[in-house]
C-alpha cells in the first residue's frame, strides 16, 4: 500500500490523542460507494459517504455524512439548513476550506474547517449504526469506529453538527 498522506496522519494523530479507538481498512484509492464494492473491502460497519455541499449564494457550506447506500434528499436539506437549494461545491472550494480532494471527504474533514464556515451534518442512520466506517481524509483506507467512538469524536469538536 501507498504510504500515508499528511491528511490521514492527522486525522490518526487527533482521535488518538482524544482516546478516539479504531480499526484501520487499507485498500485501493476508493472514489464511490460502488468502487468500494468492486474491491469488497471487508470492513466491518456501515459504509458511508460525505458530500460537500453549498446553498445557492454560496454563504453556506455543509458536510454532509450518510449511510453510503442512501440517496441524499437535498431539498428536504436544503430546508433543514435554510437554504432554498443546495448544489455541490466545486473541488477548489473543497481543497480551500477542507483541505482534501474528492473521494477523501469524511466527517474527520470538519478538522480542517479554520475559518468555520461549514456546517456538519450528520444523517440520523449514521448515529444509529454499531459501528461505521469512513475515510480518514484519505481514500487508500477506511477507519471504522463503534458509535461509542463516532459519538466521543463528535463531542471533541470544537463545530456545531446537525443531526438530520
């Protein structure tokens, strides 16, 4: 495998330093849900996504993580986050104000959010799940963390987060 990236190394480095326990998958650089099928990476939990997203003045910015299997309702978000629509956000923005590039976006990417711009949302199914496995900031592997842990990670932010 690759070594890894400076963006994996942190995400590592601040759970571990919060006592945040994991288990680490590495696999192939994973762009989709369906990629991480083709490649039957064993991870146990459930799989899931983050998309980025913007409304549609561009003042708002969400990160957004689901169950890797489900369709986002971005209408009824959109409401939720009182915007009338919301689009996803072009890989500069990404790259400017969560530091990572598409396919390595994860809820770890709210670390990056500086100038705290970015809503983290999280989808109801995600808090439910007995464990869950995300990227660390890095497509080449997932982390899977209990709910326990997902829940302990969610608390060290210094962010506000949404369940939806």
């Amino acid at each position: 495998m690759s070594p890894k990236s400076a963006e994996w190394l942190k995400v590592e480095k601040y759970l571990q330093s919060k006592g945040i326990t994991f288990q680490m998958y590495e696999h192939p650089p994973i762009f989709t849900v369906a990629e991480g099928k083709k490649y039957k990476i064993n991870a146990p939990g459930l799989g899931c996504k983050s998309l980025f997203l913007k409304g549609i003045k561009e003042t708002k910015y969400i990160l957004y993580t689901l169950p890797g299997e489900k369709r986002a309702n971005l209408r009824r978000l959109a409401e939720e986050v009182g915007e009338k629509r919301l689009t996803f956000a072009k890989p500069a923005e990404l790259k400017q104000l969560l530091r990572v590039t598409p396919g390595s976006v994860s809820p770890f990417s709210i670390l990056n959010d500086r100038q705290k711009k970015v809503i983290l949302v999280i989808d109801r199914e995600v808090t439910q799940a007995k464990e869950i496995n995300v990227h660390p900031n890095d497509n080449q592997a997932s982390l899977v963390l209990t709910q326990e842990m997902f829940r302990r990670f969610l608390s060290t932010l210094d962010h506000q987060y949404r369940l939806f």
